[in-house]
C-alpha cells in the first residue's frame, strides 16, 4: 500500500470520527431534552447513542458499497464508538490530564 493511499484512508477515517462525533452530539442534545431522560447523565446518554450510531454507520456503509458484514467490523466500530464518544463529550482533555498525571517524571 503506498503512502498516498495511506494517508487518503487516515483523511477519510478522521473525516468519518468528526461527522459521527457531531452527530452524537445533536441527537444527545435532542434526547435530552425528553423528559424520561433528564435525570440520565449526559455523558451516559451520549455513549449509548455512539455504540448504536458507529455500528449503524458501517452497516449502512457495508450496505451501499456490497460489502459483506464480517464479525470484526462490528468489534471495530464497538471501539470507535469510545473514540467518537471522548471526541463528542470533549474528552480528549480527560485523556491528556490523565496521561499527565500518571506520565513519568524525570525531574523527581
């Protein structure tokens, strides 16, 4: 695979984090406001609603193109749906203040 495929791949995923991400974040932000579910945290809400729409994507993808649906497409987008999860709930800062407080410090 040559470089420039690579990085036309890379381009396309990230492309697909963003658009999945803000869609997370609107129907979270409708789903919200019903009233069975105001006493859900937000952040709940927002998981379940990327581990349904990641999947639904690739399926409909999987569809369109006539692809055949293999098992570890699913488990794929099981774990991007934690990536456009942090991305919606803004929680790449989590991440990095994690990481800063656990990194190793050279200076002790």
């Amino acid at each position: 695979m040559s470089m420039e495929i690579l990085m036309q791949y890379v381009t396309y995923l990230l492309m697909a984090i963003g658009v999945l991400a803000f869609l997370t974040s609107i129907i979270t932000q409708v789903i919200k406001e019903m009233p069975g579910l105001k006493k859900i945290q937000t952040n709940v809400v927002a998981l379940v609603v990327a581990l349904i729409l990641c999947p639904l994507a690739v399926v409909i993808l999987c569809i369109y193109f006539s692809i055949q649906i293999s098992w570890y497409y699913i488990v794929g987008t099981m774990i991007a749906a934690f990536i456009v999860y942090l991305v919606a709930t803004g929680g790449w800062e989590k991440v990095a203040e994690m990481w800063q407080r656990t990194k190793f410090n050279k200076h002790k």
